[in-house]
C-alpha cells in the first residue's frame, strides 16, 4: 500500500528513508547527532532510536549559536479534541532541547486550523480544547519563564499583520501543489499556512530590543509542507530561514500496516488519551494493541514473536527510556521467552505509570496557565 503524509492526512505503511528524498530533508545522522551532544552532554533516546530521523539546517542554527547566537523554539498543536501519546512525542523532546540549550520556545495553538479543515468541527468545541491541550502541555515541565503560548484568534492583532505579509507571497498555485487543494476548499484553509508562518519569526518583532535569532521548529513529519512554503517566504520579509527537525510518528494501537500515525478522527479505540484512566488504558491495550506474536503459546515458544510489527514492542521504543530494558524485552520477546499478553502488560504498566505522574501535573497546570499565555 502506498502511504500519504500531509498535514490533513496520514495513511499506510510509511517509508521514512523515503520521505527524507521525497521532502529533500538531511538525515539526522551521526554526526548530526554527535554534533548536538557536544552541547548537550548526552543523547536523547528519540535521536538514538531514529524517532527525531530528519532536519533541515541544523549545521546552521549549532553554528550560530556556537557564535553565541541563541535561537528560539517553535511548535504547536491544533485544538481538535483531546491531547493522545502521539502527539506528546515532538513535545517531550521540544522540552528536553529547550532545557539542554537554555533557549524559549514559542508554542502556537491555531484555534483556528481544523476548524476551517475539518467540517463537523464547532468553534466553541475547538474553545474548550484548546484549555486542555494548553494543559498538557503545561504539564511536560516547560520553563514558564522561557515558554510562550500564542493563541491565533487571541493574538490576531499582533499575528495578523505578519500573516498577510506572508500570504502575499505565496500563490494559490503552491499552495495547492504543497497541501494538494481541489477547487472545493474553503478559502479559510487557503490562508491558513501563512498563519502557521508567523510564530517562526514573530518571536523578533516582539522582542525588539534583542538581536534577532534564527528559529528551530522540532515538529512531527507530517508538517514538513508548511515549513516548505514558509522557508521560501521569509527570508524575503527580512528574517533568518528557520531551521527544523522532524519525528515519526507513534503508530496506531491497531497496527502498524494499517494506520501510519495514530489518529484520534479514526476512532478513539485506537488512540490513548492523556485523559485516560488506568483501566481504560489496560482495556485498549489488551484489546486492541497489534500483536506480533504467534497463533499459540506453543508456536511462539518456538519460533518467538516479531517485536518489529508488536505495536507494544514499538510503543515501548517510544516509552522505555533504558536502552537495557528495552533490548531484553525485544530480545526475550524474539526468542519467544516472552508472550504477547506478558508484553503488553509491561507496556500497560509503563504507559499507566507515566499518565499517572501527567495527570497530577495537568491539574497543578490549571493554575499556571497564565504564566504561559503571551502578554501583549
Ligand atoms: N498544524 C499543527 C497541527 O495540526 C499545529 C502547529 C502549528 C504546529 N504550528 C506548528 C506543529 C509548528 C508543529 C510546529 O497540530
């Protein structure tokens, strides 16, 4: 089956050595990677396990700030429902980079984006998602001091101006050639890209008094075609090209082969939510977790089970941050020593033990969202 990565649409088994020459990114090799750690001081799993695998101009932003010129962060999560493991991944690192170099990062929410994408979606819906995804964020430790939310349609007056800037640069032509638009779409989603631009140089203007800073947008690979766009434009308003890094996506519970990313639209079964207590998260893990072990406890004593297609397995490379533990589950579980049901409970354990510790930080993060909201 072929895959289709967009923005709007995520499908198939996904090739992502093949998306690096399709989308012209550089490997995040290691190099890249050893380059990164001499700042660091240590390698996060995600780049030694390929799930950050991509980047543009990191070379550029590690020289610059070898310089002593700083860059800032940027990601953002559209309000559409509520937070799933998936979309923690980019965020969780986003976190790790800010603390490691000392640098702010900007954090959009488009109230506005699947609003305009998606049909059924009411605005007041995406209103009250927009809270509780704010609080998932809050609740990865972000340093409040160094962390900025910008809320499209709250901050219009200051993102607007910029946002026709871009927009007049970019045709309808590249657009629909970068997002693949029909003449049937909505004029909202046309614009919306030049939106999604702002916060990669915005950062500069409010901060007049700093010297400006090149961006880096860590970010899922799926919103690659709006960096595409948006590095072209900008250096022709004046700023740096921002930079960025890019991850693969948390597979769906229900398999790899089936669903490239996991997606809350594909039915909620198939997704854990931060918001998920632990008997749920067992219940969907049990019932819906793809398993890569055999027909009967007989067989797979014999021929072991294939943690390559085990969505526990390759939930646990995302979740299991020991490396140890992660290679004797994957070589106990090939060899068959290990049963699919023993697997999936470790996973269980591991998912239950870390939305246990979000959950409490998600309350504590209802009282600090003011010290995250932008102030003009
Ligand atoms: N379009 C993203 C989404 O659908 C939200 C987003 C806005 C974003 N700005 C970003 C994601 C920057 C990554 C980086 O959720």
């Amino acid at each position: 089956m072929n895959s289709i990565v967009t923005p709007w649409e995520v499908k198939g088994n996904i090739d992502y050595n093949k998306l690096i020459t399709e989308f012209g990114l550089s490997k995040l090799d290691n190099k890249m990677i050893k380059r990164i750690e001499k700042h660091t001081g240590e390698i996060h799993y995600f780049l030694k396990r390929g799930i950050f695998f991509a980047h543009r101009d990191m070379n550029f932003i590690l020289d610059e700030y070898e310089k002593g010129n700083k860059f800032f962060l940027y990601t953002g999560r559209a309000p559409s429902g509520h937070t799933h493991l998936g979309h923690l991944i980019p965020w969780i690192f986003t976190k790790w980079l800010q603390d490691k170099f000392g640098v702010e990062l900007w954090f959009q929410f488009p109230d506005e984006e699947k609003f305009l994408f998606k049909q059924e979606l009411e605005y007041d819906k995406v209103q009250e998602m927009v809270y509780e995804n704010m609080l998932d964020v809050i609740a990865l430790g972000f340093d409040p001091k160094k962390t900025h939310f910008l809320i499209d349609t709250k901050h219009a007056d200051i993102m607007y101006p910029e946002a026709i800037k871009v927009a007049k640069k970019i045709t309808f032509s590249t657009v629909r050639s970068a997002f693949g638009f029909e003449n049937d779409q909505n004029i909202g989603a046309i614009f919306y890209t030049a939106m999604q631009a702002v916060p990669a140089f915005l950062p500069n203007i409010l901060e007049k008094n700093k010297k400006p800073r090149p961006c880096l947008i860590p970010h899922a690979i799926d919103q690659d075609p709006h960096f595409r766009v948006s590095r072209d434009v900008i250096p022709k308003l004046g700023y740096y090209k921002p930079a960025s890094i890019q991850c693969r996506f948390l597979p769906g519970l229900a398999g790899i082969e089936s669903d490239g990313k996991m997606s809350s639209s594909s039915g909620n079964n198939a997704t854990i939510f931060t918001t998920d207590d632990a008997k749920t998260v067992k219940k969907k893990i049990n019932k819906y977790a793809f398993s890569g072990g055999r027909e009967t406890v007989e067989e797979h004593r014999k021929k072991g089970g294939i943690p390559e297609i085990d969505v526990s397995y390759q939930w646990l490379t995302f979740f299991e941050e020991d490396d140890k533990k992660l290679k004797k589950i994957y070589e106990d579980y090939k060899s068959g020593a290990l049963l699919s049901g023993e697997l999936k409970a470790i996973l269980i354990d591991k998912i239950n033990e870390f939305l246990k510790k979000h959950q409490e930080k998600r309350e504590k993060a209802k009282s600090q969202l003011n010290n995250f909201i932008y102030k003009k």
